[in-house]
C-alpha cells in the first residue's frame, strides 16, 4: 500500500496532467480556428490597419475567445473539484524480473 504523501504527489500530478490537457486543448483549438478564419479579422495586424467590417469581426471573435476560454476554465476548475474528492495513486509501468528456471530453457 502506497504513503499518504505518495497519494498526495500522484493526485498533483494528474492536476497537472490535465491542466495541461486542458489547456492545450482550448489554445490549440483557438489558434486553429484563428488561422482558419483570422483573415477576417485582419489577424496579426495592427488594430489601427483595420476597415470597419474587420474590426467588427476582431470585436466579435474577441467576444466569442473569451467565452470559449471562460467556458474552458470553468470546466478546468469542476475537473479538478472532481479529482480532489478522490483518494488515488499513480501506478507506474513496473517492470520485474526474475530468474527463469533451468526447465523453461532447455
């Protein structure tokens, strides 16, 4: 049976883990999406270098960012609350050897 404090490390590492997952899921899926449609919006350019039209677009994508990211995070959060009501321990890929008998060679 694995320490407290072992149990402890294993559940901040699956926090990690998945905050991490997390958040490259949500940045990965934005930049996907701003390299598909960014055009739209000018992105990469200067607000000042913008029409009217790619600034609304810029106003609107910025809107919608920022509740994918809010909506990511809040999700984050309720995992996290989720895994803390757990008692766990990471099982390590272990790997043991013995001795194989005379009988298994020949």
């Amino acid at each position: 049976m694995q320490g407290a404090k072992y149990n402890e490390a294993s559940k901040r590492r699956l926090l990690n883990n998945i905050k991490k997952k997390f958040d490259t899921t949500i940045i990965g899926s934005l930049a996907v999406f701003e390299e598909e449609f960014g055009y739209l919006w000018a992105h990469g350019d200067s607000d000042e270098d913008l029409s009217d039209t790619e600034q609304e677009f810029r106003d609107m994508w910025q809107e919608v960012r920022t509740k994918i990211l809010d909506a990511g995070n809040s999700n984050l959060r309720a995992a996290q609350s989720e895994i803390s009501q757990y008692t766990l321990s990471w099982d390590r890929y272990v790997m043991q050897m013995g001795r194989i008998s005379d009988d298994i060679i020949n």
